[in-house]
C-alpha cells in the first residue's frame, strides 16, 4: 500500500479571535464597573494625577470592602493573562494610569500605535490559550500508555506487541509478506485499509506501519497505534476518515525476504 502523496492542508475556522475579544471586552467593562463602584472620591480636576505605584510583595492587602476589590482586579489581570505578558513595571503603570484616566473621563485615544499593541497582545493570548487546549488524540495515546501497557517510539507511533514470533527481523529495505486489518479508536472497522497476505516492498507501506513492522520477528503479531504524522499526514485522507484521526493497526509478519 502507497502512502498517500502530500497535498496543503484542510483550512479550519478558529473561534479563538472572537473568544479573546468578547472576553477583553468583557473583562475591560467589569474594571470599569468596578472602578465606577468603589468607595473612591475622584481627585479635583486641578490636582495633578499621580498613578499609584505597582504592587508588589511590600504592599499590604486591603482589607475589609476593599479586599474584594483588590481580589477582583487580580481575577481581572489573570483573565487576561496581564502577567504572562512579561510587561516592565512602566508598562504595567502606564496602563494602570490609562484605566485612570479613562475612569475620570479623560481617557487617550486609541491611536496607530496603540491599535498595534492591542492586536499583538491578542495574538500572544490567543497563542497562549490555544496551547492550553485538551488533545483528544494525546489523551487517547495517554490512556493506552497508562491502562493498556502500550509502548512508544520516538516517532509517537504506540504499539504493542501480542505475539513476539522468532527469527529474522525485517529492514527498510526487506521485502515481506504481511496482514493487517484497520479500525479507529472508536472500533469502527476500515475494510478498505485491509490486506491479507499482501507481499510489499516495506518502504513502501505507510510509515506508522513501515516501522511497525521493523519491530516484529518472523511470525510475530503487534497492535499498531499510528498517529496522523505517521499515516496520510498533511495529505489526502481516505473517505470517511476524519483528518488526524489515529488509526489502529493488527500487523502479523508472516515472512522476510530480499
């Protein structure tokens, strides 16, 4: 069996832009909220505005009404992953003075500049948040490592084997009769990806199984757990077959030859 040539990969929607946004929007409105609530009596307009300074382990927490305050602007800044930003105590201050200001009814224009900060900040969070984000396929390659004594190599592909076999052990350039039958994680049997007593140059099977059945002897049976890297990749992907789905292999070997 040929592996499938590769071909640019399926472009998918990604709702992360729009859940930033809502979320920044969401967030920024809840400081506004809350500086507009708190017991704080405006400066005159003819006072100079002095931003106070960044907190750090020194400061006291508020207590009392003010406590709650305090704990809702860390919820705010954590939200929003403020300290992730790695920003310098005068960034953190000149954005402090900026929600001030806007609180006082003098608040900046959101100039050139400061649009392109506001869209590579999203960008970062985006980042972050997406990298966060549970793998179905790295939680099921988890789960047989952890309940099913499976193994793997250093190319992710999971095996393991049922029946050791002995004698010659195949390369990547041997020639060897095999059978293997497909199915998906979730059972569903893939007819179309099976072959009984097939004699195949090894290179050219598809590389989960290509080195899945280097590791097999001679009349030897393994399980083989083939990540989407290691089957049609960025490729063309057989019908009815969700792109980077990992498909599950039973390999025998039933002879080496040259």
């Amino acid at each position: 069996m040929k592996a499938a040539l590769a071909s640019p990969p399926a472009r998918s929607f990604s709702w992360w832009p729009a859940l930033f946004a809502v979320s920044f929007i969401a967030n920024g409105a809840l400081v506004w909220l809350v500086l507009r609530s708190a017991p704080t009596t405006p400066p005159p307009a003819s006072a100079p505005i002095v931003p106070p300074p960044l907190a750090s382990p020194k400061n006291a927490k508020p207590s009392g009404e003010l406590a709650s305050y305090a704990a809702l602007g860390s919820f705010v800044a954590e939200n929003n992953r403020i300290a992730d930003l790695k920003w310098s105590n005068a960034q953190f201050e000149a954005f402090e003075n900026g929600l001030r200001a806007s609180y006082e009814g003098r608040g900046y224009p959101l100039d050139d500049e400061a649009r392109k900060l506001r869209d590579d900040i999203s960008a970062r969070v985006q980042k972050m948040l997406a990298a966060e984000q549970p793998s179905p396929v790295e939680d099921y390659f988890k789960s047989l490592r952890d309940k099913e004594g499976v193994q793997r190599t250093s190319s992710g592909l999971h095996y393991r084997i049922t029946e050791e076999g002995a004698g010659q052990v195949p390369t990547a350039t041997s020639v060897v009769l095999i059978s293997y039958s497909a199915k998906l994680p979730s059972g569903e049997t893939l007819p179309a990806l099976s072959r009984t007593r097939v004699r195949t140059p090894v290179g050219d099977l598809l590389p989960g199984l290509r080195e899945g059945v280097q590791l097999l002897h001679r009349a030897g049976k393994a399980l083989v757990y083939v990540p989407a890297s290691l089957s049609y990749g960025e490729g063309e992907w057989p019908p009815g077959i969700t792109r980077g789905t990992p498909i599950v292999f039973f390999l025998e070997l039933h002879d080496v030859g040259k």
